[in-house]
DNA sequence: TTGAAAGCGGTACCAA
DNA sequence: TTGGTACCGCTTTCAA
C-alpha cells in the first residue's frame, strides 16, 4: 500500500517514501474518484458511454491531483510512438545540426519529438544505439553513414530507416534513400561563372562524394570557353582552404569552387590577409549554404541543400510507415551573393 | 496466435498477417527454445542460475531471431529511463544549438539520449510538450524559458527540471538552476582593453538579462582613466550590428563591446565596407563564443560561455537525480582574437 | 536450476 | 452507462 500527501501549495502528489515524485495514474484517479480505471479512461479521452456529472467529477480530480499520463506505457500499449530517431554527423556547427534542426521543427508540428544520437565509430556501436532506441522509435532518420553496409548493421532492428543524402548506399538497399543531386546547383553556379566572363574555373576538394557532382556539372558544359583546373586537397575544413590560399591565386584562376563552404570561408580570411578582392580578382563559391555565408566578408555565394523537401519527405514517411524502401531524390540550388 | 517466417537472408522475422515488423519478444525465444520467459531473462542478462547448455541455446535462439529488447517496456517496469529531454530556443545557428549538442555527446558517454524539443510560445504549448515526454524522459533541461513562472507552467509534470542560464528565474525557484556569471569574462575583457590602451568604451545591446554583467563589470574598474558609452539597441542579431556601425564610429569610441557575437559580426561587415580597420581604428569584442569567431576578418575577441562545466554538471543531476534544488553558477571566460 | 505470476500504466474489448 | 479484465514486453520475487 502506498500513501499520499498533498505537497505543498503546488499541488504535486508524492510517496511519503521515498523523495522521488510519484506521477499520479489512472489508479489513483479511480480510486479517488470511487470509480473504475475504464471510467477514469473515458472520461479523459472525452469518449461517449459515461454521465456529465461522473465525467466532470473525474476531470476535477484529475485535475486537481496533477494527472499526467504516461506515454511510455500508451506506446508500449498501442505499439506505436510519437518519437523519432535522428543520427547525425559529429562535426559541430556543421550542416548536420542545422539539418536536423529544421527536421525537428517539422515534425514538432506533426507532434512527433526527435531523439536525437551522434553515428558511432564502430558498427557495432552504432547498432547498440539504435537497439536502445528499439520499442521508443517507429523511424530513424540517418543524416550520416559510414562505409558500412546497411543491410548488416541494421539486420533485424526494428525500425524504419531513412537515409539522407548518404551516397555510398548501394540503389537496390532496402531502405528508404532521400538523395541530393549535387550537380544540379553547382551546374548553374558554373553557368553563373561562364556568363559573368570567367574562364579559368578551378575546383579546390578531395576525391570523395561531391567530385561527381562537379564533373557532371562541368561536363555539361564542355564546348565553352572555360579551362577546369583541379586542386586536390585532403580535408574539407577552413585551414585546408586557408592554406591553398597561395596555390590557387599562382594558378591564375578566376573563380573558384569549393567542396564545402568552411573551405571557401578559409580562403576569403587567407584573401583578406593577403588583399586579394573578391570578386574582382576571383570569384568565389562554396557548397552547403552554410548561414554564415550570409555574413562573411564578402557574403559567399555557394550551393545550397534541399532541407526543406528533404525534411518534409521524412516527415511524410514517418507517418505513414511506408513498407516498401523509396528512393527519392531532390536538386541542389544556386545561391548567389558578393563573392560572384 | 501468429505465424513467424524467416525473412529472407537477414533473417528477420516479420508476422505474416501484416508488413509490419514485428520486434522478436521474449517470449517467441522462450517458446522456440522449449523454456520459459524467466529463463530466456536470466540467459540475456547473463545472470546465475542456469544451465550452460541452456544458456547456449537461449543466446543463439535469440541471435538467430534477431532479439532487440524494447527499451518502452523495460522503462515502464524499471520506472526509469535512459532518455533525457533537452528543451532549446529556436534561433537557428545559435548558441542553443551548441549547446544541446555538447550536451548531447556527454549524455551519450554516460548510457543516455536526448529527446530534444523547442521551447513552445505560449505556457499551455510548453507543458503539453513536456507532458508528452512523461514516462520516456526523469530529467529535463531547460537552455530556454520565457517571462513564466517555472512552478506554474510545470505543476505536477513528473521530471526533474533543469533551468541553463534562464536569468529571470526566482533565485527561491524549486528547480535546479544552472546559473552564468557574465561578468567575469566580460571584467577580463574590459581590463584587458584598459590594458591595451582604450579609454572610450562603447556598449552595444539592449536593456536586457546581459546588462547586469556588463555593469558589474564596468564598476569594479571605476577610477579608471575610461569613459563608458551605452548605445542602445532593442535587437542582438547581425542586422543589427550592422546597422549601428555609423553611430558607434560617430561616437569616436575607441573600443566597443557586443552583447551578442552576431552583432560584432554585423558590425565586422559593416566595418568591412566602410574600410575602417580593425582593432587599429576600433578594438571589438562580443559575446558567446560563436564558433564563427575563429574565422571571421579578423577573427573575433569574445566571451565563452562554460558549456563543458554546465553540461557534466547537468549529467551529474541526470545521474544522480538530487532531491532538492539546487543552483550553482559558473564564470565566463574572455577570449582574445585579432579584433582587439 | 527453473518457472509461475505479479506488476509497471494505459487501452479497449466484452459482458453486465 | 459502467466495470472487469486481458493485454503491450520486460523485470523480479517467490516458490517449486
């Protein structure tokens, strides 16, 4: 048996046991009312089959005894959950966070809330985070992947999967795929570049994902007038772009594209060092659409993600639970500022 | 009764009836093995008091089933979760954000995740969405909050409350509070422009929670051969440090400090354009930490927030769940860039 | 060494 | 209009 005690003016129950605080349950709110749990039930959930008086006597003590139900209990009872997984990458201030961010506000208005986890190293970490999650989570959307194949971690979890924008997934995976079409944006960028007199177009960025974007942007373009440059570089951040600062501006190059907006923001802080104008001495674009392009010197011009259609799409498949995987994939745009 | 196939090579079970997973339970092991649930329980946990025959065939029943415990169910009986909720304002690329995910790689360290949501608009929309929470999260921070009284809005919800640095809370407030002493960083900041000759100190924000350290501050440098400038601003965004570029060179200050690093940056650009050099003609500091900072021309002076002390602190009452409030404060720090 | 059974809190079918 | 009750999946006490 368990006692209660009114605590204090606020109206919170407690166990005269123990300090932790009890939440109030259907139980108590029966027996205080001199009903059934079944009645309490109805009375909350507004359904036909009970008196006004009965209904407004129990809404009264529920009230007043602070009743909040337990979700965890209604989700493990209608095996279903309003949350939803989001793994993301680690790389603070990255593009990750502000995609997940808009993710979470979307599906705030859908009343689902994120659970939100950082991908593993190993694989085995990986898939020991998604079990915990198991029972809490009807879908998990995955804004980052390693070299793993999904099949094999994910053998036998329970939830749906989303991945975003993880190009090393093979096209007859299993899963639900959003995909991000890089060279539709870098594609009008280079447009831009053409058609504002440049000539000299180098690439700055590793051999990775973003390369075919690139290359299939410029080979819709071949025939024109323009020179492809390409420099290598092994890291994506801002000094790997400061410090090509010197390479680039021996090459003669009159604009330039970046892998990532970090680098671009690298280089700009290596021009202002060095009093190179931008874009008069070299145009610059980044990719990622990074907010802080809004308000570096100058304001960088780059390509920006489909967060918003992308967000939607998971949004969408979370609730409806879709059975069979989709691929889907949605463009990149151009987004102009100073630096062009 | 419900028929289980093998589901291709993965071997994931699925019911036949629907598309639906079906998540293996304990109890489909306990059948297919011959023993009971009890058994299948000791054999997972790895408890005494069975068989190693039995255990062997119970652990690869479950491996070959794909068993994935449902965490739901587990909290439910345990009354306990490993889930904690993170409340977060809604400016996007701010601090919050930062914060929430230092926060969120400490939790995991320590076997938990957050469930994270926006602070809602009005009292009745936060507390539903924390009720919504009730049973899946014990511990709840709070990086934002509004001009509502916090025993009010969370009468009777059943988690344990952390305020972060949400000044307007009553210092008698029942929840635990996690307080920032802006005055420390910002006195360093000030001595350390004293210091570097600046005698014609400006202070660009607006009446609000960041005065106080900013005046305390001030007043323990009184007697000082310096001269306090406030400029008045209502907002604390980028716009608005631009915007207040032309007033603040007017006021022939020789330094000048932001309430917000987004306003310094505001006024970098402004600066920028105006081709006034800084820190020769002005030294600039600002306010938060702003990771931006690191790359912005030139890189930008500021006061860091304690992020790592608040947040393992918070891990600390996850862990622990005090009973009473308690309030601790930690200091700022001054970081010093190339803008003073 | 094993298993039956009583919960955790909420939902909803079925009978009264 | 009501209430009894069997779940959801997991944990743990207690008895065999």
């Amino acid at each position: 048996m368990t006692f209660y005690a009114m605590y204090n003016r606020c109206q919170r129950w407690r166990s005269i046991e123990s300090d932790k605080i009890m939440a109030v349950t259907l139980k108590q709110i029966a027996e205080e009312a001199g009903v059934s749990i079944r009645t309490v039930n109805r009375a909350l959930k507004e359904q036909t089959g009970i008196g006004d008086v009965k209904r407004q006597e129990i809404l009264e003590a529920a009230a007043r005894m602070g009743y909040i139900p337990n979700i965890a209990a209604r989700n493990l009872r209608l095996r279903k959950s309003s949350f939803v997984g989001i793994v993301t990458g680690t790389v603070e201030n990255d593009i990750f966070i502000r995609k997940s961010h808009d993710l979470q506000q979307r599906l705030e208005v859908h009343g689902f809330f994120p659970i939100v986890g950082i991908l593993q190293n190993s694989p085995e970490a990986a898939r020991t985070m998604l079990s915990e999650w198991a029972g809490m989570v009807d879908t998990v959307a995955l804004f980052a992947w390693r070299d793993w194949l999904p099949e094999d971690v994910l053998v036998s979890l329970p939830q749906q999967f989303v991945f975003v924008d993880c190009p090393m997934i093979s096209p007859k995976c299993k899963f639900h795929q959003i995909k991000i079409d890089r060279s539709s944006g870098i594609k009008d960028a280079i447009l831009f570049l053409l058609e504002s007199g440049r000539s000299r177009i180098v690439r700055c960025g590793s051999i990775g994902s973003r390369v075919e974007g690139v290359e299939k942007a410029f080979r819709s373009f071949r025939g024109r007038d323009a020179e492809k440059i390409l420099i290598e570089t092994g890291g994506s951040e801002f000094e790997d772009g400061y410090k090509l600062g010197k390479s680039l501006m021996e090459s003669k190059a009159d604009a330039v594209f970046f892998d990532t907006d970090r680098m671009a923001f690298g280089f700009l802080k290596y021009a202002w060092e060095a009093g190179i104008r931008i874009p008069d001495d070299i145009a610059v674009v980044g990719f990622d659409d990074d907010p802080w392009g809004n308000y570096s010197c100058p304001s960088l011009s780059t390509v920006a993600h489909p967060i918003a259609e992308v967000n939607e799409k998971i949004v969408e498949l979370t609730e409806r639970r879709s059975a069979s995987a989709e691929t889907i994939i949605f463009p990149t745009k151009f987004v102009q500022r100073q630096s062009v």
